[in-house]
C-alpha cells in the first residue's frame, strides 16, 4: 500500500488527508500546533465560557469543492444555508439597506435585488446592474494590469458605489482593498459568485466554532479510515535523494515508510525545512485580519450577520451570546493597542447599531497578523503550481495557484489538487 505524509493539519492538508484516506492510500498528518485547522480553528473563552473562532469564516454557494469536502466528512449539518442571497447593511444613522435576492427565477431575482437595493440611487442601480450585464458577456478581457479600482473607474461605478457597495464586497471575499486587489482574480471570483446559478449567490455560515465544523469531523474521518494524525511535531529537514524525499526529520522522529509528501503549510513554514529553486528567493505580502468579540447585556441585534457602510468595521456577526466584529485588509491597525482597536469600536457600534459602552461586558480581540497573501499581481505571479521538482513533493495551501484569493475553497482545491497528482501516479 501507497503512504504519504501530509505536512500541515490545516484546512488544505485535511482535506489532501481525507481524499487520500478516500483513495485508499495510507496517510499520516503532522502537525507542529497542538490543534487542527491552522489559520481556521476555535478556542474557548475560559471567562465567557464561549466557543469563539480566531476568525469568522463563512462560505458561498460557489465553493463547490468544499461544499464536496464538507459532505464527505459528513459535517453539512453544521452550517446555516440561505436559499437566496440576503445580506442586511447598515448606514452610519442606524438604518438597514437589504440587498436582497427575490424569490423570482435566477438571474432575474438578482437583478431586481440590485435595483431595489435603497441605499443607492436610480441611476447608481442602473450602473450597477449594467456592470453585471456587461461581466455576464466579457470573456477573453485581460485585466492582469488593473487594480480593482481602476477597472471600476473605467467601467463607470462612481465614487459612491465604489465605496458603499464594491468595497465591502472586495474587502469580504479578498481581504484586500480595491486600491490593491488584482481586477483579474476579482473579477474571477464576481463570476463565481454571481453568475453561476441562484445557489452560488447565496452565502453559507458556520453554526458552530470551526474547530467543530471542519477540523473534528475530518479528524473523525481520517481516523475511521485507519490512518493517524500527529500533533505538536514540528519538521525540521526534507532529506532528498536522487531528486525524491527520502526522510522526513522532525523533532520527534526519523520517518522514511513514505512514497509521497504533501507540504500543507505556509510558505514561510515550507521555507524552514524545504528550500528548492521554486520557492528561493520568494515572499509574499500579507494583510491582517482583526476578530473582536463582544458580549453584551442585551444583543438586540435580529439578523445573522451586517455588513457596515463606511466604517473601518466591516462585518458583524451576531452569535445570540455575543456579537463578532470582523475589519479585513487590517495591516494599518497591527501596531495600535487594543485599548485603541476597541474605542474605535465602541464608537462605530454606537453610530451604527446603537450600542453604549456600558451595554458591554466582556471583549476579546484577536489578531491574525498573516491571514492571507494581499492578492495584487505581484504576488499572484509567485504562486507555486502544486508539482514541485522534486519528484515525490506536492505542494498544498491557498497561497498556491489555485486561481483563487487565499478562502477556504482555494484551500480546499489545493489540497485535493495534490491527492489528484498523486493518485495519477499510483
């Protein structure tokens, strides 16, 4: 029988562990945290007594492979479904704007959301729906060259749509700015989203912390298909040998019962033990994300989730128990404190949802200083393809080219673009 070892217990190398388990090949995963899901994992609040995520995720319809990930390992129960997209915003006055799919036939039902969307006026719906005509028709045009904001410009979304509605959307899907993000990998993803039937428009929101949604049913798998999971081993060298890995070296172990290896973890992991000519010489920029969680005496908040108009908050999530603020493309507050980080809160939550400081009882925030690679073109055109030159090393992770931003189902793609390699060779 085939073995390979998966590098990385994040959401790319479960999901290379659970298709190579699928296949029948022998699979051991390691990983140097004493937790699964790498960048996607929860943790509980010992005062709270809450279950809280270091950074809220949530899913749309057009991530079909992890929807197809999720199945597998029987975890599809654990999510909220929408049956068309609905998302509530809220303006600086504490007024809601729905953007809101009608329950007509698709693509018609979004269109008319667009042109009932209240917080733009009749000739911005108009620019905005003929946008989406026009993207629906575009095939072979090369945008490599264009921020996203330049092509908004030249496809004539004026300032305030560029601000109160493209914003909010290339910041939630690349967590990147539009003066930064590549207009080629969003327009990508727009197409994706919403231009590939009802479903793709849709979002999808974890009803549990992450660690219980992906990382525990897929450790359930792996397990029940009789092969392991190593935690808290850290990798120190990859021996290789007449162009193939010979022996994997941790702090723990000298492995060498393998045929394949998988690397599933960052790139600024993979440099400490890997240091092949694709990857020499190369970095990327990353953008932070910032999570803070509020407890409040009373959450009054109805809907389960807000995206916020001009504001450095970008999304809230509501929990019942408590609320998740969630500001993406967040490098500008990494140095500030969190004293400072949470009075710029308190002051948003009062503008925009009516909440006094004295409403609140607890907060916690968590940095995630290198959540994902900033998607402009630099770094796009260092992605790693997932064969290495060595001939038993694949790569995983979304910073590799996926043709995606780094979200779990670029995550996902890679990891089971790796199986897919490999079982070719089998």
């Amino acid at each position: 029988m085939k073995k390979c070892i998966v590098i990385g217990g994040g959401i790319a190398g479960l999901t290379s562990a659970v298709y190579l388990s699928k296949s029948g090949i022998k699979t051991e995963v390691i990983e140097s945290k004493n937790k699964l899901g790498g960048r996607a994992y929860s943790i509980k609040d010992r005062e709270n007594k809450t279950v809280i995520d270091n950074g809220q995720h949530i899913l749309m319809g057009c991530y079909k492979e992890t929807l197809k990930f999720i199945s597998l390992i029987n975890a599809s129960d654990n999510f909220f479904y929408q049956r068309q997209l609905f998302i509530p915003f809220i303006n600086s006055n504490s007024e809601i704007h729905y953007l809101e799919a009608t329950k007509l036939f698709y693509p018609l039902n979004l269109f008319i959301g667009l042109l009932n969307h209240s917080f733009l006026n009749f000739s911005e719906k108009i620019s905005l729906t003929t946008f989406f005509i026009k993207l629906a028709f575009s095939k072979n045009v090369d945008l490599n060259k264009l921020t996203v904001e330049e092509w908004l410009i030249c496809e004539k979304q004026n300032e305030n749509i560029r601000k109160t509605f493209w914003e909010i959307i290339c910041v939630g899907t690349l967590n990147s700015g539009t003066k930064n993000a590549s207009a080629q990998i969003f327009k990508d993803i727009l197409k994706k989203m919403f231009l590939d039937g009802n479903f793709s428009s849709t979002l999808i929101i974890p009803q549990k912390g992450l660690s219980e949604t992906y990382c525990q049913p897929a450790n359930n798998y792996i397990n029940k298909m009789g092969n392991k999971i190593s935690l808290n081993e850290n990798i120190i060298e990859l021996k290789i040998e007449n162009n193939s890995v010979t022996k994997i070296i941790t702090d723990k172990r000298i492995i060498e019962d393998f045929d394949f290896v998988i690397s599933a973890v960052p790139l600024t992991a993979l440099t400490k033990f890997y240091s092949g000519d694709e990857i020499k010489n190369i970095s990327l920029e990353y953008s932070c994300i910032i999570s803070i969680h509020i407890w409040l005496k009373i959450n009054k908040l109805k809907n389960k989730f807000y995206g916020l108009i001009n504001s450095p908050i970008h999304w809230v999530f509501n929990h019942d128990d408590h609320i998740t603020l969630v500001i993406s493309d967040a490098n500008y507050l990494i140095k500030k404190s969190n004293d400072e980080i949470i009075d710029m809160c308190f002051a948003e939550l009062k503008k925009y949802i009516k909440t006094k400081r004295e409403d609140i009882i607890d907060y916690k925030i968590i940095k995630e200083k290198s959540a994902t690679f900033i998607p402009n073109v630099e770094n796009l055109n260092k992605r790693q393809t997932t064969k290495t030159k060595i001939n038993n090393l694949f790569l995983a992770g979304d910073w590799t080219d996926t043709g995606l931003p780094a979200t779990l189902e670029g995550a996902v793609i890679s990891g089971k673009k790796a199986t897919d390699l490999i079982l070719k060779t089998c």
